[in-house]
C-alpha cells in the first residue's frame, strides 16, 4: 500500500506529501536525504550544533539542554534495563544460592526474587530430584569366598550451600564412599546371606554408613532409597551355589508347612483334651450322683429288709432279673408242665425294625461302658443283699407262694 493513495488532498486541495515531505508529483522519496534529517535530529538530542562556532548563544543553550537531557535518558533507560535484569524467578522444586562478589550471601527458596547484576550472581539447584547411581564389583566375604554384589543409591540435595560449596566433585565423593561402605559391610557378611537371607539387613547397613560419612563431609546429600541389586557366586561354582539356595529354599517351605501344621493340629488337641477333661468330670459327677441315689435308696430299704428279709431279697432278686433281661436280646421261655424251651429270637426281630425304620444312632462308646458298669453294680448289688447266687427256682418261688 503506497504512502499517498491517488485523490487525497489537504483542506487547500493540494495533494498530501509522503512521510519524506514529497507528493506524488515530486516522484519517489530520496533516501539519502531521510538519512540526513534523522542525523540532525541525533545531533539536536545530544546538544551538537550544524552550525560549528559560529553559532549563536542561545544555539549554545539549547545545545546544552539537550546533552543534558540525552544524558539522562540514557541513565534512565540503563537503570531499567539493570532493575529488569536482575529479576529472576525460583521454581518450587529448587532453590537459589546468593553471592555477591563470589562471597555466599543467603539461600532463597521458590518465587520471584531480585538480585544485583555484576555485584551478586546466582546458583539455582533442584533440591527435590531424585538421581540414581550405581555401584558394585567383586569382594571378598567373612567366610573368604568372592562375590559380585551391586547396589543402587537414590539422592537428592537436602543443603544446596553445603552442595556447592563444600566438596568439590560431590558425586563422585559419594561414588567412592558408596563403594567403601558396601566393601565394609559384604566384608562383615558371610557368603550365604549376602546371597539369601541376609540382603535386606545388608542394604540397610549400607545405607546407614553411606548416610553418616555423608554427614561428616556435610556433602548436602540425602540418601533417599538404597536397594540390592544383582548378587551372584563366581561362575566357577554358581551350579553349586544354585542347589544350596534351592535346598534353603526347601527347608525354609518344610519349616513354614511344619508351622502351619502345628498351629492346625495343636488347637484340636487341646480341644479334645479339654472335652476329656469335661467328660471325664461330667463321669464323676454322674458317678457320685447315682452312689448318693442308691445309698439313699439302700437306707430306705434298709429297714423294710429288717422287717422281713425274704420278701425283700425275692423282691430285688426279680427288679435285678428284670433290669438284666431287658437288655438281653435272647429269651429262653420254659413251659409249665413241658420238657421243651421256648427261644424268642429278639435280636433279629430287633434288626429287622430297624431296617424297616431306617439307620438309628449307635451308642457312644462311654454310654455302653457306663451301661455294662451299671449293670455289673446292680449285679454286684444282688450278690450283696442276697448272700447267694440266684437261681431259677427262685423265679419260681413267688408263683407258687402265690406272690
């Protein structure tokens, strides 16, 4: 787009000039001649005169006003351009450490800060990233076998002032102290748990001797993490080694199945000894009952049997015989009058009802030792009271005394 378009013309007609003080009939703007007024308008601001010594006083005045004032724009656009240079702005994750002529002044945390340009200068460090370094090599263990163990550190800056200046290589001092402290303590260790059972007490040590010689260097580093990585035996004997982690491996399962099963079975045993223990007091307590019962029932019988001793015997001789046979399953009847016995076979009528009925609980193994104990008291009993063996005439004799 050109500088006058065609037909624009000022209030007195005339047609506009371009910035170079030209119009369209004057032709083209003429470059050296710009470069001319922008010369003396420099030279006007900086107070020089085009008119050499022979200009005026008043030239002179005017001159030295606006060296003057050239002069202090210059000094005004300095001192922004120093103010705006020194602003710099810390992120959240670092820290900036201040020196003024190389001298350590303060340590900054995150925002906007302003420091002086040439005088102070800054060190900004990201105090919350986390590296990684790795170590490791052949050693020597306590039992005097070599091993190739590894570990990897990880750490960060805790003390940026301490960081910069106080070690000169910081990474490298905690390269060699790494390698010394994980030296001492695989020297301290043997063969077996470096490799199995002991690695994570390892670590552990490792970490703490690392952190402490660390501390005594004030290196501002933090170990953060530290693991085991790879630990092997020497190739020449690894087959070896392999079986007797393998075996370790079996027995630490064997122990662990071992445990298992004696926290499964030792509550069961002292479940079934506490219901021994019950049962065997339910046994007493139920023994002691029915001697109290009958000693109390024998003090009853006691003087009807002084009153008349026969009676009394028939009559505990036949509640005796009864009490027996109605456990029996096989009754003999003899016939009045007959030579013949009659056999009722009970014990297969019995199983017979119970086919026809179904499956009936069995008796517990208790209840029929306490039944035949029962049966051989009441037995025992009879002997006492009677004085003699009982017999079958006996059983006749109420019939025919007509009892």
């Amino acid at each position: 787009m050109s500088w006058n378009e065609p037909g624009d013309r000022d209030d007195k007609g005339k047609k506009k000039k371009d910035p170079w003080g030209r119009n369209d009939e004057e032709g083209p703007p003429n470059i050296d001649e710009a470069l001319r007024q922008l010369q003396r308008k420099l030279r006007a601001v900086f107070g020089q005169s085009e008119g050499g010594s022979g200009s005026s006083s008043f030239a002179g005045k005017s001159s030295s006003g606006n060296r003057t004032f050239g002069f202090t724009l210059i000094a005004i656009i300095a001192l922004v351009i120093y103010v705006i240079s020194g602003i710099y702005v810390v992120e959240p994750a670092e820290e900036a450490v201040i020196l003024r002529l190389g001298k350590y002044i303060e340590t900054v945390g995150p925002g906007p800060h302003w420091i002086a340009p040439i005088i102070e200068t800054k060190e900004v460090l990201n105090v919350q990233e986390v590296k990684t370094t790795k170590h490791g090599g052949q050693m020597l263990t306590k039992d005097e076998n070599i091993v190739s163990a590894e570990i990897a550190v990880q750490y960060r800056i805790n003390n940026a002032k301490d960081y910069l200046f106080n070690l000169v290589q910081p990474e490298k001092s905690l390269q060699q102290v790494s390698e010394s402290a994980l030296r001492s303590v695989v020297g301290q260790s043997s063969l077996n748990e470096v490799l199995t059972s002991g690695r994570g007490e390892i670590g552990v040590e490792i970490r703490k001797q690392i952190q402490q010689n660390l501390n005594n260097y004030q290196s501002g580093l933090e170990i953060s993490d530290l693991a085991m990585q790879q630990t092997k035996a020497p190739e020449e004997v690894k087959a070896a080694f392999d079986d007797a982690i393998k075996a370790q491996q079996d027995e630490e399962r064997l122990v662990n199945e071992a445990e298992a099963y004696s926290r499964k079975i030792i509550p069961i045993a002292e479940g079934r000894a506490k219901r021994t223990f019950e049962e065997a007091r339910a046994y007493k307590e139920r023994v002691i009952l029915e001697a109290v019962g009958k000693t109390a029932k024998f003090s009853e019988i006691l003087p009807q049997y002084q009153k008349a001793p026969q009676v009394m015997r028939e009559r505990l001789y036949l509640d005796t015989m009864q009490e027996v046979y109605a456990r029996t399953p096989k009754v003999l009847i003899d016939v009045s009058g007959g030579n013949n016995l009659v056999y009722l076979p009970l014990d297969k009528l019995i199983a017979a009802r119970d086919v026809n009925s179904g499956p009936q609980k069995e008796e517990e193994d208790d209840g029929s030792l306490a039944s035949n104990d029962k049966s051989n008291q009441s037995m025992n009993s009879l002997s006492r009271n009677v004085g003699r063996r009982p017999s079958y005439e006996d059983a006749e004799r109420p019939s025919r005394n007509g009892a």
